[in-house]
C-alpha cells in the first residue's frame, strides 16, 4: 500500500499528552516535525501508515487512549476495554492486519501516533465496509488528520471494489458528524440508543463510493 503524507497545521501540543510511540512498521517516509509554527501556516508532515501485525500493544494503547478521551463517541468503554486479556488485542490485531481482512490506520508524526482508524468489511453485505474507531488526539483536531484518515479508509474500501462505507457516528458529536458530512457521509435516516448510555444516540452514515 501507497503511504501518504499530509501536511497539516502545528499542534497545540500543550493538549495532549505525549504521544504513543510505534516502532514504524511498514513506514515508507518519515514524518518530520516543525516548531515555532504559526496556527493556521503550514505546518507539520503527517505521514498515514497501517498497523502492523507485531504492533499489538500499540494497537491496545491507542484504543484506550480514544476511549478514555472520547467516553461517549464509542460503543465500548474504556473500563471493560481495560480489562481484555491480551489474547483479545493479539486477534483484534490480527483481524486488521493479515491479509484480506480488516484495516487499521494510524496518522503518526515520526515515531508518535496521532489517531487511528478502522476500515472494516461488513460481515453481512460482501460489497460493503464500514469505518470504525475514527480518533485524533486533542492536540492535533482541526488540523486536517482526521479527513486524512478518513479518506485512507475510502481509499481502501475504493481498492477493495466496495460500493458502499456505512458507520455510526455520535448524534451529540458534531465535529464527526461535520467531518463525515463533508466527505460525503449522509443520513440513512437509522438511528439507536449508543450501547454505553442510552441516554446518547448514534445515527447511521453511508457514503456510496
Ligand atoms: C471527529 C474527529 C475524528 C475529527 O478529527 P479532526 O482531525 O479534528 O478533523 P479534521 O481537522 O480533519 O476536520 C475535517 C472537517 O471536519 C469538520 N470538523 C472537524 N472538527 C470539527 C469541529 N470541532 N466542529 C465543527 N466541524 C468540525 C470540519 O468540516 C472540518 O473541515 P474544516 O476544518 O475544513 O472546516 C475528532 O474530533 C475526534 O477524534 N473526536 C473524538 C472521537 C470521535 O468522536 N470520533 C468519531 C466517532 S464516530
């Protein structure tokens, strides 16, 4: 796979915590960083990779890190995520990395990874995949990452010869709900209560690709 790189404005790093810090499997270019940037200049050379089969603690890592920073986007929580034994982060790894199967998309900055996406095929319908998991640290939103991701999942759902990307995005989250209405994500009119507080409602998104 093609590895793509975006520039994207500096980050308010004072946001976030550090970074997660892969070991750069399959990396064709390196990202470089780019202080003393001003907000809206260019800035930072964001490089999109997958994860690798060996990165299962990475792989953990992030998930929980979206999970405690985004407790109602979604439909797992943090606490029982915590708890799986590594057996579930070894297989759930390698359902996004042997070949044929799933995918996982990591935006990283040279060795620290900013956000992560899934792009998942629909167990039910052959033609159709589904995105999932969609994060991007604090320090680094509005900055152009998770468009980047988001098109790294069309891209394959494209490669894969799907007709169609669905996914569930939180009705009280109108940053997903914008950056899915501008890549073409629109309503298909399904909604339900989200699985962790059902106070909270997700709605249904599709893109035709
Ligand atoms: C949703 C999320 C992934 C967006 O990531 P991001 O890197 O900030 O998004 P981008 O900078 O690529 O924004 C792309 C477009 O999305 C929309 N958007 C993003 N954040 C927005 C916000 N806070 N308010 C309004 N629109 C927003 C805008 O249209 C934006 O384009 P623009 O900047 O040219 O106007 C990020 O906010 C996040 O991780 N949230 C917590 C987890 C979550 O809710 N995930 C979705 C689960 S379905």
């Amino acid at each position: 796979m093609a590895t793509r790189a975006v520039r994207v404005v500096t980050p308010n790093k004072a946001l976030d915590r550090p970074g997660i810090r892969g070991n750069g499997g399959n990396r064709s270019r390196a990202g470089r960083s780019a202080p003393n940037r001003e907000p809206g200049k260019a800035g930072d050379l964001v490089e999109f990779r997958r994860l690798a089969s060996h990165e299962v603690e990475l792989h953990r890592d992030l998930r929980l890190r979206a999970l405690r920073d985004a407790q109602d986007s979604f439909g797992e929580t943090f606490t029982d995520a915590a708890v799986r034994p590594i057996s579930y982060w070894e297989e759930l790894t390698r359902s996004v990395t042997e070949p044929g199967r799933d995918v996982m998309f990591l935006a990283c900055e040279g060795k620290d990874v900013l956000g992560s996406a899934y792009g998942l095929l629909d167990r039910a319908c052959s033609d159709s995949g589904r995105v999932g998991g969609m994060w991007v640290g604090r320090a680094w939103r509005r900055r152009g990452v998770g468009r980047a991701l988001l098109q790294e999942v069309i891209s394959w759902g494209r490669e894969r010869r799907l007709r169609r990307l669905g996914l569930w995005a939180p009705a009280h989250n109108p940053a997903a709900i914008a950056l899915y209405s501008r890549a073409g994500f629109r309503s298909t009119g399904d909604q339900r209560e989200l699985a962790t507080n059902p106070a909270l409602s997700i709605i249904a998104m599709e893109v035709e690709l």
